[in-house]
C-alpha cells in the first residue's frame, strides 16, 4: 500500500500530518480475509479516530505471502508473531501492546472421533500446518515432535483455518494449530476435536511498529489499543469483534515490550537451525 504523501514530507510535517497518512496496518491472515476484515476494521476506525492516526488494515492471501512481505517491512503497523523469527530481524519491528487475556499454547490436534490417542501413532504420517513461519502452529508442534523423536510429513493449508478445515473434513489426521484460533473455529462450526499435545504458554500475538513510523505516531496508537477496553464504545467495538469469531473475554489490549518474546524467539532460533534455514 502506497501512502498518500511521499514518507520524507510526514516526518517533516510531524505527528500533525499522520492524519492525512493512511498507515498500513498488516495482520496476519489466521482467518478468512472476510472474518480478518468484520474483526479488525471496526477496531482500526475507532482507534483512527481516538488517536488521529488513519490506518489501513492490509493482509495477503495466505500467511506465508503475508509474512514474506512483513519480513521485507512492507507493513508500518502489524499484528503478528512472525516478526520473532531471525528472517524477519532485518525489519526490526518493535512490540507496542499485546491483547489482554490468557495466553496462547501450540496444540496438535484430530478430529474428535479419531482413534488417534498419542503423538506417537503419527509417525510417518501427513500432519497439517498453517505455514513455515507459524509459531504456535508450526514451530512449537515440532519441536515437540522433534524431541519425542518423531518423524511426520509436513504439509501446509496456508493460514490456520484453512488447515482445520482440512482436519475436519479428514483430509489429514491431525493438525499442528493455535489453541485460541481452535477453539473459535470449532465453535463456529460445531466441530468436536481432541488435543494430542499443548504446549507451554505463551504471550499472545503482538501489536508492533515499523522503525519508520514516528514516535508520536506509535504512542497515539498504542494509547488508544489499551484506553479502548476503559471506553464504553470502545468495549462494545472489543466485544461486537471477539463475538464473531467466538473470542472469549477479557478483551482489549496491554503494553508490551520485546523483551517478554525472548522465549518464541529461542523456538524460532532452534526450528531454524535444524532445518538449516
């Protein structure tokens, strides 16, 4: 997404002119692109309009396109764990805030019905991923696999409710998957799965800024992200949002820093370094 007004001409003008600039704001397709927009769109507008700042949500088909774009900088805002991983240091994104609420854990998982009880009746099989670059889809997954001496067949749905749809119509027997992103697409869809393996807990997917967008810019947006839980119209955007896609409260988001990702940081570093990426 081109902006408005050439990048030079907005940081001379200063935080006045982030209005007239509409700032791209890149999340990760975990969903349908209609579910990423009805979710985010509505908490965009709001906090444009509580900070100033336009921003433009923007995404990619799949989730292995998008974070190829992220990790060239492409996106001035993201919502993403991908920037974590040692392909995308270059672009050096900073984390802002994060959502509120109980972490997200890795799972591997089969249909409900299957006779599957144990991670080791899947060797040798097929198992599905989002993407190369998912943490909690794919990295975590395999490392547990790794450890347990397991050997499975990757394939990849590009994002992860095209791979749960792949597991509930059977066309794989089991699936490496982000526990919240699981529990509402079941939920929406009324079906029943079991988990073969969780994971540790980890800090849920980030808010972050690009080096390029100013200081005062990344302050108004991450201002408004944490005061809109503390706002009544802001809580019913938060609230209209997690209810389509079957997100449990609290809602909203919190400050967060780098540093409280240095653990998905050290999985991604191991992935990397044995498959020789």
């Amino acid at each position: 997404m081109k902006h408005i007004f050439p990048l030079i001409a907005a940081l001379l003008l200063g935080f006045s002119a982030s209005a007239a600039y509409a700032w791209s704001f890149g999340v990760l397709p975990q969903r349908s692109a209609l579910l990423t927009a009805r979710y985010w769109n509505p908490i965009l507008d709001y906090v444009g309009k509580k900070s100033g700042v336009t921003l433009e949500l923007a995404t990619r088909k799949t989730a292995q396109e998008y974070s190829d774009a992220e990790a060239r900088g492409e996106f001035d805002f993201v919502y993403s764990n991908h920037i974590l991983a040692p392909s995308h240091a270059a672009a050096a994104y900073r984390v802002i805030v994060r959502p509120e609420g109980e972490p997200i854990h890795g799972q591997i998982v089969t249909q409900g019905s299957s006779s599957q009880r144990s991670l080791r009746e899947l060797e040798g099989r097929q198992i599905g991923f989002p993407n190369k670059n998912a943490f909690v889809g794919y990295m975590a997954p395999m490392v547990a696999l790794i450890q347990a001496g397991i050997t499975v067949q990757p394939i990849f749905g590009g994002n992860q409710e095209g791979i749960m749809a792949q597991l509930r119509v059977g066309t794989i027997p089991a699936a490496g998957v982000n526990s919240k992103v699981m529990r509402g697409y079941a939920a929406r869809n009324g079906f029943k799965y079991r988990a073969l393996w969780t994971s540790e807990p980890y800090l849920d997917l980030p808010v972050a800024t690009h080096p390029r967008v100013p200081e005062a810019v990344a302050k108004a947006v991450r201002d408004a992200l944490v005061g809109m839980a503390h706002d009544p119209e802001g809580l019913d955007i938060l609230k209209a949002s997690a209810a389509i896609v079957k997100q449990d409260p609290p809602y909203g988001f919190v400050p967060a820093r780098d540093a409280e990702y240095d653990n998905q940081r050290a999985v991604y570093r191991l992935i990397w370094k044995k498959e020789g990426r």
